[in-house]
C-alpha cells in the first residue's frame, strides 16, 4: 500500500510540474501570427484617411516622451558643447577630405565633401533646436 501511494504521489507531482511547465511556455500553434490582415495593419499604422489623428497623437506621444529622456533645458549647454564639437569635427574632417582628392578621379572626393557640407547643415539646425527649446 505504501509503494502505491509513494507512486500516486509522483504521478501528481510530475504532473503538475509538467502544467507549470506548459502553462509558463509562450509557444504559438502552427500558422498564427499577430496581426489580423495586412490591411487592417497599415491603416491602423499609418496617418491615412480616419486614422490621421490616431496618428498624430501617437507621434506626440512620442515626442513628450524623447523630450522627457533628453531634458534640454537641464542640459542645454552639454549639447551646445556636443554640437560645437561635432562641428570642428566636420571641418577637419572636411579639410582632410579636400586635401586628399584625387585628381584623376574627383568624383567621389568630392560627393563626401557635399556630404559632409550637408551635416554641417544638419549640425546647424540642431543648434537652433536646442537654442528654441525651453
């Protein structure tokens, strides 16, 4: 009677280890995925039709939440200083580029100097974003 018992009990036990098991795994049967079709997809993705102002929101979102992560106001002259760096870096990097073109082919040289002029852009409008931030 005491070996029977002893066997009924590890029959539970396994048993209920193996449901601790199972219901813990976060496995999928064949051929489901997430989404409910393709279109229902990218209408609810993207700003199109009725769902520009979901859209808009959510871009908002977003954006409080980047504002809240950066704290500009706080740090308002370590990104100035940042910035002003990456700008000598640009130009050094420029000088570099234009001391080094080759002569039989410039082509190339030169698409990385209109590049790096580009970032120069770049590096200009973010300064004035962080001089309009409050």
């Amino acid at each position: 009677m005491k070996k029977e018992l002893m066997n009924l009990f590890m029959f539970i036990a396994i048993c209920f280890l193996a449901y601790i098991l199972f219901r813990n795994l976060h496995f999928k049967e064949g051929m489901t995925n997430n989404t409910t079709s393709t279109a229902t997809t990218t209408n609810s993705s993207n700003g199109i039709a009725g769902n520009a102002s979901t859209y808009g929101a959510s871009i908002k979102t977003q954006t409080i939440k980047m504002q809240d992560m950066l704290l500009i106001s706080k740090y308002r002259a370590d990104y100035e200083t940042v910035v002003l760096n990456l700008d000598d870096y640009v130009n050094n990097l420029m000088l570099q580029t234009a001391l080094s073109v080759d002569q039989t082919k410039p082509e190339a040289t030169l698409k990385k100097l209109a590049d790096l002029n580009q970032s120069k852009s770049a590096l200009n409008n973010v300064m004035k974003f962080i001089d309009s931030s409050h």
